[in-house]
C-alpha cells in the first residue's frame, strides 16, 4: 500500500502486519546498541546475520549501501525482490554456533 515503510535492503514495501524487525547498523555487541537502527522485513534481517559474523557487520557492513552490494547477500535479493511485500520464511543460518 502507498505510504507503507520500505525496506531499505530488498526495495519492497513492509505492509501492515508483515514480520518486520530493527536492524542495528552497528551490532549491539560491538558498540552499537545507542546506534541508528533500520527497519526491515524479518526475511531480510535474519538474511543477513545468517550470512555475516557480528564482527563482520561492524567492520564492514555497517550501513545499507555496503550490505545492498555484498556478494554474499545478492543471490538472497535477487530471490526475494520476486515475492509479495509480506513474503515470509524460515531462514537457515550459514554460520555456526560461536562466530558471532
């Protein structure tokens, strides 16, 4: 629906009752907890810490436009930009226990 939030990181709207959550563009555990925080579809939140340590958010992927162009997050987009604005799904974590 027009004036729904977008989500800055697949490029869809989040409607009303969608599974969304805040993302701390700094990690909480690295200093970030005080931080700016996006708003994203819970897909796309959870896409991306199954894909990146916290270590690896803070040192490389702290905002938008760097977590828009990793490689490893661009198969992801490219599926999910094909879904409905309230598409959600389990998402099955790449990294183990430990490397957060």
């Amino acid at each position: 629906m027009p004036g729904d939030p977008v989500c800055p990181l697949c490029g869809r709207p989040i409607p009303e009752g969608a599974k969304s959550s805040r993302h701390h563009l700094t990690p909480k555990l690295k200093g970030g907890a005080r931080m700016q925080t996006v708003l994203l579809h819970q897909i796309c939140h959870s896409a991306i810490h199954a894909n990146f340590s916290e270590t690896e958010l803070a040192a490389h992927f702290s905002d938008i436009e760097s977590l828009r162009a990793a490689p490893r997050l661009q198969a992801f987009l490219t599926w999910v930009r094909t879904k409905p604005p309230a598409f959600h799904a389990r998402t099955f974590g790449k990294l183990g226990k430990g490397r957060r």
